[in-house]
C-alpha cells in the first residue's frame, strides 16, 4: 500500500483500476483514488487525464487551484484535460478520484 510522503511533487494512487499502479490497491473501474500532502505554500502541478474528470477535496485547509480557492472539505469537480497548479496555504493533504 502507497504511503504519502512529507511534501508532495504528484498525486499517490492509493486505490487503481490501473494495473501499472501496482502499489496501489486494485479496483474494478477506470479511475483512480490518489492523494497527496501540500505543505504550507507548496505548490504542486498535475495534469487531468484527457479521457476523464477529477473531483478534488482538501483535508485540513484551504488551497488554491489555478487561482481558485477552495477551502477544506469543500470540492472541485475539474475537466479532463486540466492542468492544475494546486498550491497549499497551510499543510494539507488532497484527496483526489480521476477517471481515467
């Protein structure tokens, strides 16, 4: 099983219906269930997979993806195709599920 390091530089799937995620948990459907830790002011970049959507909810604070703030708890459905520039205002960690 996938451990989320310190800081993040990209998502860790942690459940995958991707069978090159092999750290992660296997599931029956195209997508997958990742997350990552943000440190405070870290930023992170990710690119939404072409074929999918993403659904984003931080944990512990706010961030800011692509000049929107979305708080903790709340989500974010993005489109597929999106490059996202996530950047944390305090330490965080994001849960994210992306169809692929």
């Amino acid at each position: 099983m996938s451990k989320l390091p310190a800081s993040a530089t990209d998502f860790v799937a942690l459940a995958s219906g991707d069978p090159a995620d092999t750290d992660a948990v296997q599931i029956n459907t195209d997508a997958q269930v990742m997350a990552a830790r943000l440190a405070a002011r870290q930023e992170l970049v990710h690119q939404v997979a072409s074929s999918g959507k993403a659904y984003l909810v931080p944990t512990d604070a706010a961030i800011i993806i692509n000049g929107m703030r979305v708080d903790a708890l709340d989500g974010l459905l993005v489109d597929s195709g999106t490059a996202l520039t996530i950047r944390g205002h305090a330490a965080t960690d994001i849960l994210m599920v992306e169809l692929i």
